[in-house]
C-alpha cells in the first residue's frame, strides 16, 4: 500500500514522536516510516546520537531515495547478520 518502505525511521506512538526535537518531528513527517530502522547502520548509544542518525539518513534520502534505501539496506544487513547487531 506504501504505508511503509524496508528501510526506514520506525514509526513511533504518539508520546514517544513528542519526545523528538520539534526540528527532527518536523523532518520526520517528510518520509515514510520502513521496517528496518537508520539505527541498523550507526548504531547509535544515546538518544541523542538516535536523533543524528535518523537525520542524517532522512536527509539522505530526500536528496537520493534509492541510492540511500540500498545503502542502508546493505550496510544494515551487514551488521545484523553478520556483526550480530540487535535494538536496544
């Protein structure tokens, strides 16, 4: 339906998106939510490094989808099955 791409920010419930700064809210209603998150590929350790990480693949993939989307999907698949990379 397109409700949502393979790579992607995860989508969030409400109490969770009021969380984010309001730039990266803002940022984040500019793309479709996917299964598998930016966080796959950075692995970030803070809240803080989570929100560069998603803005960084977000403002990647509004200059180039596709490149980005296979990027992201390799280097993701990379680190969870062969790095053993897990959410935390």
């Amino acid at each position: 339906k397109g409700d949502m791409r393979i790579v992607g920010v995860r989508p969030l419930s409400a109490h969770y998106f009021g969380l984010y700064p309001e730039w990266l809210q803002e940022l984040r209603k500019k793309v479709v939510p996917g299964l598998v998150p930016p966080f796959y590929v950075d692995m970030p350790g803070t809240f803080e490094e989570i929100c560069e990480s998603e803005k960084r693949y977000i403002e990647a993939y509004l200059k180039k989808p596709v490149r980005t989307q296979i990027a992201y999907f390799c280097r993701a698949f990379y680190n969870i099955a062969l790095k053993g990379a897990r959410s935390g």
